[in-house]
C-alpha cells in the first residue's frame, strides 16, 4: 500500500456532518475495503462560514481505490496527493490549538 494525502475542502457544513461521514467512512474502509484502504488521521479545517474540511492520510491500493471508498462513503475528494516519504519532527499534538 502506499501513502496518500486527501484534500477535502469545505466538505461538511457543520462538525456534526463531519462526525457522520467519519462513521461511514470507516464502517466502508474496514468493512467492505479494509483490503485495499486504511484511514490513518484527519485534520480538521475550518473553512469559514460554519463549514468545516479536512486533510487526511491514508494508505491506499491506489487513487482509484480512494475515490471509491469516497464514492461509497458518500465524501468529497477534492485532490489525492502520493506521499513520497515522511519526516517525523514531533509527534501530533493531542489536540489542535486556535
């Protein structure tokens, strides 16, 4: 698998939706494609107006792979990056400061 960056931009109008989509994604990624894709984590972006984004990580089989779990996960894909290699500075922050 390789590593993949998901820009989901302004892909939820409250935190509540994106706590829903959250649920889907995973009841697909580890139900019905827990071969080919892996959520790692999300950040979360406040996109103005009330409406939230994300960026997320995962390790996918390929973008075709992503773009389906997006599909039946009912979420945005905006763009799929590759991931080349990982420099690890800090561990993430327990929890993002404003």
């Amino acid at each position: 698998m390789n590593t993949y960056v998901i820009l989901r931009r302004g892909g939820w109008r409250s935190p509540e939706d994106l706590q829903a989509a959250a649920e889907r994604s995973t009841e697909v990624g580890d139900g019905e494609m827990s071969d080919d894709i892996r959520w790692i984590r999300s950040y979360v972006l406040e996109e103005g107006g009330g409406s939230v984004g994300t960026v997320c990580v995962y390790q996918a089989s390929s973008p075709e792979a992503i773009r389906e779990h997006a599909s039946r996960a009912d979420l945005p894909v905006d763009e799929i990056i590759p991931v080349l290699d990982t420099v690890l500075v800090r561990s993430d922050p327990e929890t993002a400061s404003h």
